[in-house]
C-alpha cells in the first residue's frame, strides 16, 4: 500500500475506547485494544475519516498538531472524554420490561429474558425485570424463574390497563434512579409505542426489530443487528454516546429459558407519580386480543404456508386442509397477501410475523430473503417447489421437486390416515 501522506496520532489519554473510529475506518487499520484506540500504519491510508468521527477528538493528524490547531481543540475540550465516560460507567445491568395483561405475559417478555440473561453473563452484570401494572407481584415472580435476578415493581391500579403515558412515566422513573445499560423491550403493538415513548424522553438510541444482539469484546457496547435496505443487508447498530441502549425484537426471534421455579428474584418497589387527570385517555372497555380469532401464528407449533404458486386464493383450502389434518394453522408469502389471497394476519417474514415453529410446510413459496428472515428458525421446514433452483430449499430439511397439486393431497391424505407428524418431526411426540 502507498505510503499514506499524513501520519495519524493518537492522545492515548483523551481515548474512551469508544470504538467510533474503529466502526467508522474503511481500511480496518484501527482497533480498540484494552483502553486504547491503536493505529497500524501498514493499513492506515491517513483518509480521516475516523479523525472527524472521534467524539474526543483524540486523533489528529502530525502535521496539524505541529500547527497547534489540534491541540488547541483537545485544550479547549479536555472534559469531554472524561465526561462521557463517566457519564456511561453510571448505567449498569440488563433490563427487560415485561409485558402483560391481567397477570397473563406475553412470552416475548421470557424470551427477551432468556436472550438478557445471556448479555448480562456477559457483561458480568445484573438482569433485572421491569414489571408495570395491578396486583403484578406473581408477575414478578415469574420473572426470576425466567432468569431475572431482580424486579422492579410498580403496582398501581392506573396500570390495570395499559396507556402510553402512565406507563411511559413509570419506566422513566425506574430508568432514572437505577440507570440500566441496556433496555429490551418485546416488537409488539404495546411495546413499540411504549419504547419509542421512553426512548425519545430520554434522548437515547432504539433499534427495532433486532433479530440479533450480542455484547462487543472490545468496547462491551451492545451490537445490535437488524435486517435494513429491504432485508438485503444486515446492519450492526451501536449506541455509542447514550444511555440505555435500547432495542425492540419481535416474538420468537429469541429463545426462552426453560422456568426454573427453585429461582428467587428480589424485588424493588416503586411508586407511580400519576393521578388519573394527568393520563388524558380513559379506556372505556378492555377486549382481549383472544377475541379476534385471529390465527396464532408466532406460538403455532405448525404452520402449512402456501405462496403465489398455489396461483389463486382457491390454492389456500387446500392449504387449510392439510394444515387441519395435521393440526396446525394456515401462513402466506407476501405475494398472496398483496395479491388480496389471503388476509395479512397470514403473513409471514420481515413485514409478516416471525415464526419459530416445529414444522414449517411452504407450498408455492420460492424462498426470498424477506419471507425466511421470518421463518428460518423453524425447527423442521418441508418445502414443495417445481423449481428445483428455488432458494427455500437452501434451508429446507425436506425438498420436494414437484407440483404442490400433486404434492399437497398426497400428504393430506398421509396426515389424515395420521403418519405424517411423525415421519416429519421423526420423534412420535405428534
Ligand atoms: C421491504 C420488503 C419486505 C417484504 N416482506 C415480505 C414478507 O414479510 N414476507 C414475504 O413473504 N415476502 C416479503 N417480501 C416480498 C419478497 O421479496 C418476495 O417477493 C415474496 O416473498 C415472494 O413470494 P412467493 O415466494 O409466494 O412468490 P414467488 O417468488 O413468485 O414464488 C413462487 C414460487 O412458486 C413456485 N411454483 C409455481 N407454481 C408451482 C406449483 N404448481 N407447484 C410448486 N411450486 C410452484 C415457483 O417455482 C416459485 O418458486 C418483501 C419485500 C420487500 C421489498
């Protein structure tokens, strides 16, 4: 490599190791080792860019300190580092808010545990659970056999119900007097509207819709990914300069511990500094999403998905015939929920639902990036495709080259005459 024309310089002593210049350097010359940013000039081309990225400004290039510009900004600026670094060692531990309804959780809320639990052995940390609502002690309690170490608690009859602002009030205030790190919340209808809340109270980063999460070696930031471009790139997203670090991820993205009932949380209580006249929003009637009759695709242990080869909506009875036989729901690619086939309850993939079930059957369904991100983790996947070049075999346990019309009857008749679940899952728990 040509020599570079400026040599880069480092004030070792203004770097928090934030690892800024390092996410920012197109030619991977500088790393965070321990406390330190360290520079290999074989690979340093002296671009600058991760000079006008630093938020210290702790590299400079030679000549320009020579000059006494640079040095002169470090002077005028010499808190800066310590501040921010301070100001980010005050927030400590893992938290995960716990969404429920009348005592019911949402198992995004253990998943969530399941995958904080994780970060916080990491990072050597705490794993706490934030718990909102009315009589949520059990709730709390769950918690702990979930992995949680420590719930905060606020019980409050305003809480009965969830609204946007008392929650929103009651999550700042546990946030504010015990500074978690990180701050996970379930993708779900509540769970956005509540962290986008918090999140733009607070001034800090969220990212949606993380599908993983893992801590930094260098900098123990949270490496937060998520699909972007239309699911075609997978972006890694850091919260540098801000507290918590928060993210959403949808149900099933991660996995739940198994409950060990023998584990003890300890509990934190808070009160909520609401009064009804502040919330603005009365709920009038409460009615469960159980109501709808919606298809429970994210929790359905079987899932018989049909896509635009099927070539009509008829194509789906038939899809809900083998999905009854082997009792299991009905999902859809995209293409048939924008065609108007089916309704988008249906949908699954990145703008559709994640789903992690024992046995995913996907008929007519070519296998875009966008409908697996959603589906990929299923345990078994059984895919029917005339096109043998199709992607969905690239993760399929099963192929099946051939027309779904021949396909399809021949294993509704099989899960009828009841040998299906068992040759496919291989282990007769159907
Ligand atoms: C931002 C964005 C978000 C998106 N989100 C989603 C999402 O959430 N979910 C999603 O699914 N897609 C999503 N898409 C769309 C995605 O890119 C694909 O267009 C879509 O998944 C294709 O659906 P399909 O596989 O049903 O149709 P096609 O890609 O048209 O595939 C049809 C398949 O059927 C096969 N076939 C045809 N006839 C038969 C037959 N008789 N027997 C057997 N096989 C047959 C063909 O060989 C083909 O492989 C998104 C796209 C974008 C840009």
């Amino acid at each position: 490599m040509a020599k570079p024309k400026r040599k880069l310089q480092i004030i070792a002593g203004k770097c928090i190791a934030c690892g800024v210049c390092e996410g920012e350097c197109p030619f991977d010359a500088i790393h965070v080792e321990g406390d330190v940013a360290v520079i290999d000039y074989e690979k340093c081309t002296g671009c600058g860019k991760c000079v006008k990225v630093c938020p210290t400004d702790c590299l400079f290039f030679e000549g320009e300190q020579a000059k006494g510009e640079k040095q002169a900004e470090v002077a005028a600026v010499p808190d800066v580092a310590a501040d921010l670094a301070a100001r980010l060692a005050e927030y400590q531990g893992v938290w995960v808010y716990i969404e429920q309804s009348a005592g019911q959780v949402h198992p995004v809320s253990w998943e969530l545990l399941g995958k904080g639990r994780e970060l916080a052995d990491v990072l050597d940390c705490e794993l706490a659970a934030m718990v909102l609502g009315e009589n949520v002690d059990g709730v709390a309690l769950q918690a702990g056999h979930y992995g949680a170490d420590k719930a905060y608690i606020i019980d409050n009859p305003l809480l009965a119900h969830y609204r946007t602002y008392p929650f929103a009030e009651g999550c700042l205030k546990l946030i504010h007097n015990y500074k978690p790190a990180i701050v996970l919340i379930g993708a779900t209808t509540l769970g956005r509207d509540l962290s986008g809340a918090i999140a733009t109270d607070l001034h800090t980063g969220l990212t949606a819709d993380c599908t993983g999460l893992e801590i930094d070696a260098h900098s123990g930031l949270l490496r937060q990914t998520r699909p972007a471009f239309g699911g075609n790139i997978m972006a890694t997203i850091l919260c540098r300069e801000h507290r918590p670090q928060m993210s959403t991820v949808r149900p099933r993205v991660m996995e739940a511990l198994a409950p060990d009932e023998t584990r003890q949380v300890e509990i934190v209580r808070e009160t909520l500094e609401v009064s009804e006249e502040d919330i603005g929003v009365t709920v009038e009637q409460f009615r469960p999403d159980a109501d709808l009759d919606k298809p429970n695709l994210q929790y359905a242990e079987i899932i018989c998905a049909g896509g635009r080869g099927l070539g009509s909506p008829r194509g789906f009875e038939l899809m809900k015939e083998l999905a009854e036989a082997l009792g299991g729901v009905v999902g859809a690619s995209r293409a048939t929920v924008d065609a108007g086939w089916i309704s988008h309850d249906h949908q699954i993939g990145q703008t559709g639902y994640t789903v992690r079930p024992r046995l995913y059957i996907a008929a007519g369904i070519s296998g875009a990036i966008q409908h697996r991100v959603g589906m990929q983790t299923s345990d078994t996947v059984v895919a029917i495709n005339s096109d043998p070049e199709a992607n969905i075999f690239q993760i399929a346990d099963y192929g099946i080259v051939g027309d779904l019309y021949e396909v399809v009857p021949e294993l509704i008749k099989q899960a009828k005459a009841g040998n299906l679940k068992e040759k496919l899952l291989g282990d007769g728990s159907g």
